[in-house]
C-alpha cells in the first residue's frame, strides 16, 4: 500500500451515501421500529402546526359565537398539544434503543471488519490512520446517531416551513425571520468546524495519555515503573499530554460558545422585531383576532423550532468529525483490498524459492531506510539463519517477507512472482510465524494453540501434535485442565511465565501443515539453554519435513550466532544491510564479521 492519503470520492452526496447506508442497516435490524420512529419524527413535525389551526379555528368559532365548533376545535388543540408531549417522549426512548443496539453492536463489528481487519500492518503505524480509528472507534454510536439526527434536521426543516407558512398568511414580511434563523445556523456549524478540527488535532495526546495510563495500571509496565520509582515522572507526561489535549479542545469549544452567543442575539433582535409589527397590526384592527392567536402561537414555538434545528444541525456537523475519518478509513480499506482484488494466487508448493531484488525499505512516519540494496535468494527447501546485532534490521527483514508491508524499493519475488502481486490474504494463510514479540491470547490454553490453523482451532489431536512441535508437552502435562485449561489471571486462570508464553507461540507457529514461509524471530529469546537447544533440535528437524511436503523456506532470526551453525544459508545483517552470506563454515573461513562475532560470543558462553 502507498503512502499516500485516500481521496473519498463524491463531496456532500457521499454524506448523504452514507446516511442512507445507515438508515437501511437500521431497517433491516429493527423494521418496525426504524418505521415507528420514522412516523413518529413526521407526525410531530406536522402537529404544532396543527395546533396552531385549532387554536385559531377555537378563537374564531369564539368571536363568531359558535360553541359546538369552538368545542370541537378546542378539543382538537388539547389533543394535538398532549401528542406533542407523548411523541417527544416516545422519540426519545426509541432513539437510545435504536443508538444503543445498532451503533454500539452492529457498527462496532463492521468498523473491525472493514477497517481493523486489514491485512496488511503498516496502517497500525501510521498516525494518519490511527488517529481517525482514535476517533471512530470512541464514536461509533455517533454514526447511527448522526444518521437519526439527520431524519431530525428534514422533520425539523418541515415543522419551521410550516411554521413560516402559517406566518406568510398573517403577514409577509414575518417571513424575514427566516433570515435571521439561518444567522445562528451558519455560525454554529462554523464552532461545530472547529471542534471537529480539534478533536482530531487532539487525538495523539489523547492516545499518548492513554497509553502512558495502561503502561503504569498494567502488570507488564507497572512492575517496571514500580521498581525504578518512575510513577511519578510517568505522571507527569500522562498529565502533560492530557493538558494539551484538554486546552485544544477547550480552546475550540470556548470560540463555538461564542459564535453561538453571536448567533442568538441577531436572532432575537429579529423576533423581537417581527413581535413589535405583530402587535402595530393588531393595534390597527387589521386580521382576525385568530389570525393574531395562530401568530403569536406560531411565532412562539418557531422560536423552539429554530433552536431544534439549529441544535440537530450541529449535532449532525459534530458527527462530521467521526463521518469523515469513517469515509477516510472506509476509501483507505478498500484500496487496500482493491489492490488486492487482481491479486495472483500463492503457489501450491515452492520450487525456487524467495528472491530478494534491491530490496529498500523506510518504517512509514521516518525518513531513514531501515534495510536497504538487499540482494539475496533464499532457496525453496532451505534454512537460513538471519543474524547481526540488536537493530540490524532483522525483524523488519522477516516483516517484509510477511507481507506486513511493503518495500519503498526492490522486488520480493516468490518463485518468480512479485510477493506484492501475490493477494495477501492468501499469502498469509500459508505463513507461519512466532515473533519476537509474541503474543499473550488469554484464552483457553488449546485454542491459543489452535489459533495458530483456525480451521483446526479445535482439532485437538493437531494440536496436540503442535505442542510436542514446540517441545511444550511438559507445560501442558502440568496445568491443571490441560488443554482445557483458561490461561491468564486476569481471567482466573493460570498465568505463565515468559518462557511457557513464548512456547505457545512457537506451538502456535507449527499448527499449519503447509506454510510456504515459516518464520522463528528469536524463537528461543525467552528459554533456558536445555530447552533452547531441544527447541533448535526440534524445528531443524520440522524444516526439513515441511520442506519435502511444500518446498518451505524456514527463516529464523536469532542473534545468539551458535544456533544456528546448522543453517543452509546464513545472512549476516548490519545495519539494514546484508554484508555477508554462506553456510557457517564458508562464513568462519571468510574470517570477516561472522567469524569475528561468532568468536566473541563462543568465548562469552564458555566463559559464561
Ligand atoms: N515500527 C517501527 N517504526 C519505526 N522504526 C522501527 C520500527 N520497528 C523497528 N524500527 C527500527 O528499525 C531498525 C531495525 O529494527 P529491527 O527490529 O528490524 O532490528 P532487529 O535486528 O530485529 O533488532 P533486535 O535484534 O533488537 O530484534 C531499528 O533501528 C528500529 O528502531
């Protein structure tokens, strides 16, 4: 994926797209009462004006002196009045059920699925994106929220051109009010901008505090913290970066307050001055004196329906902020997976092997290559250690193979074919892989093995074989329920130790049958020398199966250099560049950086 930003096609009508989108997974979640709450919106749109007509027709029948209709179109106005308190009531408690089950559980799953589901990994590390699933993920209610205040703003619109209309008929020029509503609008919707702005500005301090407020309450981090007494500087970022989220926010929202105030004097210089004519009129004798009733009436609740409309086209401008970086997330997801659509397929088995071609590559927000002019084939069938100093480029080597991301430069050919024409998905799916940084599933113990074939997450027979894989048959033999048993305390399950989590890892990593790729990144970093060796004994021995069945290239990363003196090929990194390569012996004879550090560290360990 580049890293250019995506353009979101169409300018207010995709709004209105996606407004529409909503509307219809509403419907098809809840039918009866997306339509409630339709007629619901409608009927009270229509029925202060109707109010206002029986009130009129009340007052006239009064003057004319006809009770039977006087009482029957004073009966008409309680009825509409009391509907008005009973469909406000009814809206509400429809809107959080419809807010509450759809935009909390349904647009919860579809932003994972469309948005955290990516394939690929370098959007995690890109705040452009981060900072908008910052934003979408805290207001995903706020979508189907938005949506219904958008149904909210056209009932609105309704009831104040109705309002107007009824006020045209007593005198036109009651109808310069309108200008006067649309001065409060327009400067709200301004304020409304620039929170939207702000909240987005905001969202790397806000994410920055968090994650400084989980690293001191968690565990892991804490323990840390604790020892080198850091909780009080830990403090003070988290307290510095929650300052400057707070005070640009609070900036925002202070300049919205004002245009608002700004807004609301125009408009009730305006009112007052429609009130002032209303009553010269009535001074003068001219109208009925229900014509003056249905005015004033009218003319008081317009000033509810401007306020209303003015607060629903706010609320819809405030959800604009989560509107937009949803479009934004949507258009980035899907030319990801567009360029995924023409994807070729992964072979079914390697004959060649991987190819790398001037391989350059730069971590998405830096502007130093990590790894650059790499030229290296790795052959179907084979091992090859990959190994240099902390920082050398190692890991990010095995993340390009991966597919995580992809290189500024320079081609990864897997049996001939560009890895970047290959469709991701599937690529991975015939990837295994135990990172350095493995990760802890706090699930049942079997399926945190499982996880590793989904299609056989319970297959307990392969993954028992998975686990003698990774040499963890002792570990399981030990826990209290076996396969069945919960891991984490968190969970009141049982908690393990590093190295009994890296050994899930590793089970983890043998549960495919078929990998064309099978990376071990510091498979062995967190064991003790008996198990490391077994470990080593272990996957030597299943790199050699797998590559009879599927040609798999075994990529292990370590930097403890006497592992790997087995390997088929041997690449010695130094700063992102490869700067030998060859068997262990060919390496030794060079007598170059391989040889020289191989030596120091055979001195450590004997030493040692
Ligand atoms: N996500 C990232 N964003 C930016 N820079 C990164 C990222 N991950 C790694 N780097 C940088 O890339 C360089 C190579 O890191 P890498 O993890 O590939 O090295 P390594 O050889 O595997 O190191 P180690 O032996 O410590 O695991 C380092 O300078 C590191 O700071």
């Amino acid at each position: 994926m580049t890293a250019t930003a995506p353009t979101v096609p169409g300018g207010w009508s995709r709004y209105l797209r996606l407004w529409l989108e909503l509307l219809g997974l509403c419907r098809r979640a809840y039918p009866g009462r997306t339509a409630g709450l339709l007629a619901i919106k409608l009927v009270s749109s229509v029925n202060v004006a109707a109010t206002a007509l029986a009130l009129q027709a009340t007052v006239d029948a009064i003057v004319h002196g006809d009770v039977t209709a006087a009482a029957a179109a004073g009966v008409a106005a309680a009825v509409t009045y009391a509907l008005s308190a009973y469909l406000l009531t009814l809206d509400f408690t429809l809107m959080i059920l419809m807010v509450d089950s759809v935009g909390a559980l349904d647009m919860t799953r579809r932003i994972n699925d469309e948005i955290v589901g990516l394939d690929a990994l370098d959007h995690l590390e890109r705040t452009e994106v981060l900072d908008r699933i910052t934003v979408v993920q805290a207001g995903g209610w706020s979508l189907v929220y938005g949506t219904w205040t958008v149904v909210d703003v056209v009932a609105g619109a309704i009831r104040l051109g109705l309002t107007l209309l009824l006020l045209g008929t007593v005198s036109p020029w009651l109808l310069l009010l309108l200008v006067f509503a649309a001065l409060p609008l327009w400067l709200d919707r301004r304020g409304q901008h620039a929170v939207a702005k702000a909240e987005t500005d905001t969202a790397e301090a806000f994410r920055l505090q968090r994650h400084l407020f989980n690293l001191a309450t968690e565990a892991a981090g804490g323990k840390e913290i604790r020892v080198s007494a850091a909780g009080d500087a830990v403090t003070e970022l988290q307290t510095g970066a929650w300052d400057e989220a707070v005070r640009g926010r609070t900036r925002a929202r202070l300049r919205a307050a004002g245009y608002k105030v700004v807004g609301w004097v125009l408009f009730t210089a305006g009112f007052a001055g429609g009130l002032v004519m209303l009553l010269d009129r009535a001074a003068r004798g001219q109208g009925s004196v229900g014509d003056v009733v249905l005015a004033i009436t009218v003319a008081v609740t317009l000033r509810d329906s401007i306020q209303m409309t003015v607060a629903r086209v706010s609320r819809t401008a405030s959800s604009a902020g989560v509107v937009d970086a949803y479009l934004w997330l949507r258009a980035y997801a899907a030319r990801a997976r567009d360029a995924d659509a023409d994807g070729l397929p992964t072979p079914a088995v390697l004959r060649e092997g991987i190819t790398l071609e001037g391989v350059r590559f730069t971590y998405p927000g830096t502007d130093r290559a990590t790894l650059d002019g790499l030229n290296c084939h790795l052959p179907a069938g084979s091992v090859v250690a990959v190994v240099g100093e902390y920082g050398s480029g190692k890991t990010s080597l095995v993340k390009l193979l991966c597919k995580f991301y992809q290189p500024d430069a320079g081609t990864i050919r897997v049996d001939g074919v560009d890895l970047a024409r290959l469709v991701t998905a599937d690529w991975h799916a015939r990837t295994s892989a135990a990172f350095q940084d493995f990760g802890r599933f706090q699930i049942r113990f079997g399926q945190t093995v499982g996880l590793g074939d989904v299609q056989r997450l319970d297959d307990r027979e392969a993954v028992r074989e998975a686990i003698r894989a990774a040499d963890a048959d002792a570990l399981v033999q030990r826990l209290p329920e076996g396969l069945d048993t919960q891991l984490g305390r968190r969970f009141d399950g049982v908690d393990l130790s590093e190295g009994q989590w890296q050994k899930t890892a590793l089970a983890r990593a043998s549960m495919r049958r078929t990998p064309l790729l099978l990376v071990l990144d510091e498979p062995t970093a967190s064991l003790d020398a008996p198990s490391e060796h077994a470990i080593f004994e272990r996957y030597m021995a299943r790199a050699r199966e797998l590559s009879a069945r599927t040609g798999t290239v075994t990529v292990v990363v370590s930097h403890r250099f006497s592992t790997v003196t087995d390997a088929d090929l041997i690449l010695v990194l130094h700063a992102g560049r490869i700067v030998e390569s060859g068997t262990h012996d060919e390496l030794l004879a060079i007598g170059g950086r391989y040889a020289q550090l191989y030596g120091i560290q055979a001195e450590a360990y004997a030493a040692g």
